[in-house]
C-alpha cells in the first residue's frame, strides 16, 4: 500500500493555486494525487503538469452529481458519467467516484436500492467501453451527508457484487465507514476483491491521521491483510502546517510516500 495526497485540501493554505499543489505533492514524495471535482480545474495545465512531475491520478469524481436512487436524474448522471469518462482517459484513466445521491421521500428502501442498480449497471457498462473504473463510496450520514441512500459498505458490496463489473468497485473511505460505527474485518471479509480504492481521515473531525485517537497501523494491516495493496487517500482536512501534518500521518500509519 502506499499514500496517496488529495490535493483538494492537502498544500490548499500554502498554495492556492490548484496546479502549484501537484509540483508540492512531488516534492514531498508523492506519487499519486487525487481530488474532487473535475470541471472547475484547467484540465490541460493539469494534464501537463500531472507529466512533468512524473505523478499520477488515484480518483476523481464524477460531475455534476446526480442520484442514483432517483430515476428522473439517471439520464443525467449517465451523461455526466460519459463527460467523466472522456476526461479520464485524457489524464491517465483514473478511477472516478460516484455516490448514491440523497433518500427519496416517499420512496421504498426497495425502489431505490432498485433504482440504484440499474443506473450503476448502465454506468458500468459505459465504463467497461472506456477501460476507466467506477468507485460506489459510501458516505456517513452522522457528520458530513445527513440524507444520502448509501452509507452502509455491506449494502454497496452487494450492489457491486450483483452487478459483477470488473469496471465496477468500491471506494471504502474508513473515516465515512468509523462515523457509521462499522467494523473493518466484519463489513470486507471475503470481498476485498471488490475494494477499489481505499480513503482516511481521523474522525470525527476529519483532520490528519492521529496513531494517539485511532490505531490505523492495526486498520491498514487488516485491510493488508485481507488482500488490499493499492492507494491509500489522504482526504483530510489539515489542522497542522503540511510539513508536521504529513509527518503525523507518516508516524499514525507507517506508510511511506512512494508504492
């Protein structure tokens, strides 16, 4: 396993300027970066600049967003999938992360879960033609997501594990998962095979990685252990200069920066 920086927040103090932070990431050691939304960044300087530093893309996510759970927006999330795509394999094919999008009012559990599977099986579908992968995360609903469908990793891992996707995967963020009260070992036994990429973030406040609060030596060992060996995601928000921040979380997870 090894880091991977989230370039949204991570260098965002010292460097406003978004392309600045992928030359920092190299400079620190970083191989691989991610970060949020695609259509706000000068995607040719990033490209560009993604060269340069000999870096690569962990993720980005799939925009605008839209619901999966609601069949009127799946026309629209299937063309801002298409429009991701694109943008994907002109940066390297990167994984792209999609939610579920809010609970319908109103709405069975069943409908939805319904609803979900069908626009996701499309997805896939468009993902298996462009080579790139899809990330279904879960998020919490305790802190940051009051409302979202999907916030329960066992009930992702089914969806993904129907619709049988090589091009389909799971983005397990362990910071969204501990807020859900989850246990790592209980909710990806026997499938880690469908975990794509892998997020942390110390909760409750979703600052760095503190081994103090949290033992994410033992957490990454069980995710090891049960078979994961890619990126780890830096999606924190520092609370510390960068330099003493991405120390904390060198010592917290005794990863290093390069794979």
């Amino acid at each position: 396993m090894y880091l991977s920086a989230c370039i949204e927040w991570l260098f965002q103090k010292e460097h406003p300027d978004f392309i600045e932070r992928i030359a920092e990431a190299s400079r620190h050691g970083f191989s691989h970066v991610e970060f949020h939304l695609w259509r706000d960044k000068p995607l040719a300087q990033l490209a560009q600049a993604l060269e340069a530093h000999q870096v690569k893309l962990s993720s980005f996510v799939v925009e605008p967003r839209r619901s999966l759970v609601d069949p009127l927006q799946h026309e629209a999330f299937l063309q801002a999938v298409r429009e991701s795509l694109a943008v994907s394999r002109k940066l390297g094919s990167p994984p792209l992360v999609i939610a579920s999008g809010f609970s319908c009012e109103g709405v069975s559990f069943e409908a939805q879960c319904e609803a979900m599977h069908k626009a996701l099986s499309q997805a896939a579908r468009l993902a298996e033609e462009a080579g790139v992968t899809l990330l279904l995360e879960p998020l919490n609903t305790h802190i940051d997501h009051p409302g979202m469908f999907l916030s329960d990793t066992r009930l992702a891992l089914d969806v993904i594990e129907a619709i049988a996707s090589e091009r389909l995967k799971l983005l397990f963020d362990l910071y969204h998962s501990a807020v859900m009260g989850e246990r790592l070992e209980e909710v990806l036994k026997g499938r880690i095979h469908l975990v794509g990429h892998v997020q942390i973030a110390q909760p409750p406040g979703r600052t760095e990685p503190d081994g103090a609060l949290t033992d994410w030596r033992a957490l990454l060992g069980q995710l090891q252990a049960l078979g994961y060996d890619g990126a780890v995601g830096l999606e924190y928000k520092p609370a510390l200069p960068v330099s003493a921040s991405l120390a904390k979380v060198s010592e917290a997870t005794g990863l290093s920066l390069q794979p």
